[in-house]
C-alpha cells in the first residue's frame, strides 16, 4: 500500500477521495508543475483512499469540532442574559413595590425571577445567539432591540386578553432597563472577544482558495479586522502562479483545488473560503461542497465585492442560481430625514449642557497664548460646497505662516499634512486635541446644517483636490466624528482613512451612526491615535 501511494503525486491520492472520476478543476487551472509535490515538498502524511460513500457514512477522518469555543461563548451570552434580566426585573419591582408584596399570593420578586427565562426565549427566537452574528456585526444589537419589542408587545397582548393584575410601571421600568443591559452586557463580551481573537484564539483557521489576485485582496481584507474571528493559515491556488506577496506572515501555498482536502488536515483548518470565481468551475464548487459535508469544515464563498454592507446585499434564486442582487447606496429618504433631526436636535441639546465646559476651554485657550479663541478654515462640504468649519484654536497664531518650512516633515501619505510633534501647536493645545475637545465648536456646525454628528471628516482642501473615488466623500454631510475616527485616528494611512469614508457613504444606516457615536466616547476618553 505504501509503496503504490509513494509513486503517485498528492493530487491523485486525494481525487480518489473526491468521490470519484473527475477534476475538480477547470482545464485550464490544472497544471501545478511549478508547485512543490508530495510528502517532501510540503511535509504532509497521505491520506487512505476510499470510497466517498464509506467515509460519509463512518464520519470523515477530518472531522474536528471547530466550533468549541463558540458554544462556549453562547453559553456565556445566554448566562450574562439571564443574570442581567433578573437584576432589570428585580430592580423595577423593588423600585414600584415594598418586597413583601404580592400577585394573587405571589411575591413579585419570585415573578421577577421567572422572567429570565422568558428573556432569554424571547432571545433566542429572535436568533441573537445564531452563529453568523454573535459577537459580530451590527445585527445581533438589532436581534437585541427586536427581542425586547417583541417580548414587550407579547406581555401585553396576554396582559391585556387574561386580564392580568400585573402592574403597569414594572412592566415599563423592567423590559426597556433589559434590553438595555442587554447591550451593555453583549458590548462587553464582544469586546473581550476581540481581544482574544487578535490573540490568534478563538478564530476560524481558513484554507483561502482562488487565484493569485483574489486571494491576496482577501487575505489582506480579513487580517484588517482579526476581530471577525478568521485566521488565515494557508492558500490553495486555482492558477499556476508563484508566490503571493501578501502584507504580514507569508501563508503557505498547499497546492491547487484537488489538494484541499489534503491540506486542511495538514494546517487543522476548518473553514474554506472559495476567493472569486476565477478557476473554480461550478461543477468543482459542487463536489467540493459534497467533499466537506460532514466534515465539520465550514465553506464561505467570499464574491469579488468588498466593502458592501449586508443590508445592501440579498440573495434571490432565479431558475435555481443564487443571485447576489446589491441595492444602490441610500444617500436620501425618511432615514437621512430623521438622521438630519436628530443632528440638530443633539447639537442644540449639547451645545447648552456643555456650555460650562466650552467656557472654561475658551478662557484658557486665551489665557494659554495671545490670539482668538476660535480657529475658523474653509473647508469641503456636501456637493463640494464650502463652509467655514469653527474649532478651539490649539496652535499659535503664525501656524499658518510657518507650515511651509515643515511641509518636508509630513507624515501623512495623502491630502492631510499630520505631524506628530508639531512645534506650532500650544501645550494645552496638545491636550484639547488628544481628547478631541478642540471639535466641540462644530456642534455650530451641525445646528446650521453644514455638517453631521457622523460622516467623513472636512478635510482643509480644494474641492478640485477630491479626484476619483475621493470625491464619492462629499455625497453626504461631513461629521464631527466618524468610522476613520474610530478606526484608528490619525494612526491610519490616507488609503485606509479613504476606504473607511466611502464604506460609510455606500452602507450608511441609522444603526451604524449610533455604533459610532457609542465607540467615539470609548475613542476619546482613551485619548489614542489624535496628535
């Protein structure tokens, strides 16, 4: 037996594996003469052939159980729920009613602890513990929210047709401080989650398969966001190509198409993310989704569109072929309405709870350095329209008059001049900019509509300066605050800060600006990335 596999290549041992006559491989992507072969080449043990029909019934031999930790992490959601439902029931009974009191001989406080487990079901049939959005994304915060309205017009509905003395402030106090909690609580696993994931723990270990390109758009995309739990650990090419320069650790190349199986034993993988479609043919996408089955080996087919949000995105099958349809980019409409209300009734509502603040910022911007106490620029707006943007003045009064001479010292790779030792800026200057209070004028901004609480920053340019995809950022109001300041600050490059820009102008939602809006405070206390 051993003999007759040693004078085979690894292709032909898995193609017996693969259920079968047959490439999986377009003709034209199978030559992979220029790839190491064999157990030599790439240190990998072969695998006994035998029929697909023996290996679906016995359970495959890479069968792993990939998905430990994230049972573990539902099971850590569900307790947190639990635990923060009864502390939102008990603390609204004890709110209304002394602990002694009762509902038809039952002590309120044995009721709120039932309601726990109505929480958690009301959860759980919104599915915000499915696996495709728990600790990712912004769906599982509107799983949330539906969860708790749901729950809510369910306790009313039998409140109402068994006419039940329940009373109406408990009721009122405990359902919104849940949903509440509720956040709060999930916010906080999701955090700690993502710490341990740029750890490299807790992530799906993926086989990347596709062509030269695609592959390195891809790996490239996921290693920006380690927090989505995917780790990339090898590649298998559809093409003959060589090397694949990537950004980071190089990631081995495992052969082709008919190598996958044989490779996601050999790096433990247990995802397969298909890059494109460029050599992939859709009878080979089929048998490999046979090969995997029962597997326990996740396959994610990542199409050659990035950067669109899931809102935009559904799947509708016509004549039995999943079709991706991507709706345009919403940019007016009811929702842009309540976003402009909201804007100006938060800025009105700011500007007189921090006008303490602003004063005292304002005397020791003038006490700090003789010159005025605001810094007015013209700067890019909506449809390239320019306005004059207002800030607390945090350099000295010749700041412009001396820029030339430091032009050489930019740090910035785009339209931005950053510097992060900038000798024109004033010590308590420094510190209004590190925490971002230097910005707090531009809620004048916000209230005559030249701007957004949330958008892509005013850049002090020329509108003639916005070329090519640029200017899709003036499609919409700039912002006080937005996904790049969220990101990173000024610690991301200029194609990175401009990616994060037209990511918000194309999958702008309401949900999206209010995530922001709550990472901007964690932003700004922490004071990182602002120079």
């Amino acid at each position: 037996m051993s003999s007759a596999l040693g004078s085979r290549t690894a292709s032909d041992e898995v193609a017996e594996v693969a259920a079968g006559p047959g490439t999986l491989l377009d003709p034209p992507c199978s030559d992979y003469s220029d790839l190491p072969r064999g157990r030599g080449a790439l240190g990998l043990e072969p695998i006994e052939t035998q029929p697909a029909s023996a290996i679906h019934k016995r359970g495959h031999p890479l069968r792993r159980r990939s998905d430990v930790w994230l049972r573990k992490y539902r099971l850590l959601a569900i307790g947190v729920d639990a635990v923060l439902a009864w502390v939102a029931a008990t603390t609204a009974v004890l709110l209304r009613y002394d602990p002694s009191v009762t509902m038809h001989g039952v002590p309120y406080l044995v009721l709120a602890a039932a309601f726990p487990f109505l929480w958690v079901a009301s959860q759980a049939v919104a599915r915000s513990y499915e696996n495709g959005h728990l600790g990712v994304g912004p769906d599982e915060f509107k799983r949330i929210v539906r969860a708790g309205i749901g729950l809510t017009a369910a306790i009313c509905f039998v409140w109402s047709t068994a006419q039940l003395n329940l009373s109406r402030i408990v009721v009122g106090l405990s359902l919104p401080l849940a949903t509440f909690l509720t956040l709060l609580g999930r916010f906080a696993l999701r955090k700690a989650l993502h710490r341990i994931r740029r750890s490299g723990r807790a992530s799906n270990r993926v086989l990347v398969l596709g062509s030269r390109n695609e592959v390195y758009e891809f790996v490239k995309a996921i290693r920006r966001a380690p927090q989505a739990g995917f780790l990339p650990v090898g590649m298998c090419l559809t093409r003959r190509s060589g090397r694949v320069d990537l950004d980071g650790p190089t990631l081995p190349v495992m052969g082709g198409l008919d190598d996958v199986l044989r490779a996601v034993k050999a790096l433990d993988a247990d995802t397969v993310a298909i890059c494109g479609d460029r050599g992939v043919s859709t009878e080979g996408l089929r048998r490999l989704a046979w090969d995997l089955q029962g597997t326990g080996i996740g396959l994610v087919v990542a199409p050659a569109l990035t950067d669109v949000a899931g809102p935009r995105i559904h799947i509708r099958p016509v004549a039995g072929l999943p079709m991706l349809h991507v709706e345009e980019p919403v940019l007016r409409g009811a929702g842009h309405a309540v976003k402009t209300t909201f804007d100006r009734t938060a800025s009105a509502a700011g500007l007189v709870l921090l006008s303490p603040l602003l004063l005292l910022i304002a005397v020791v911007v003038v006490l700090g350095s003789p010159g005025p106490v605001f810094f007015r620029q013209s700067r890019i707006g909506r449809n390239a329209e320019p306005f004059r943007v207002w800030k607390f003045r945090t350099m000295y009064i010749d700041a412009e008059d001396r820029l030339t001479e430091l032009l050489a010292d930019n740090e910035s790779d785009g339209l931005l001049f950053k510097l992060r030792h900038d000798p024109r800026i004033t010590p308590f200057g420094r510190w209004l900019r590190r925490y971002s209070l230097d910005e707090l004028p531009q809620l004048l901004n916000v209230l005559s509509g030249d701007m957004s609480l949330i958008g892509p920053r005013p850049l002090p340019t020329k509108a003639e300066d916005y070329r090519g995809k640029v200017r899709r950022r003036l499609l919409v109001r700039p912002g006080i605050t937005g996904l790049w300041q969220v990101s990173g600050r000024s610690t991301l490059s200029w194609e990175e800060s401009v990616r994060l820009d037209l990511y918000y102008v194309d999958n702008w939602s309401l949900m999206a600006d209010f995530m922001i809006l709550w990472k901007t405070l964690f932003v700004v206390f922490r004071g990182a990335g602002a120079y």
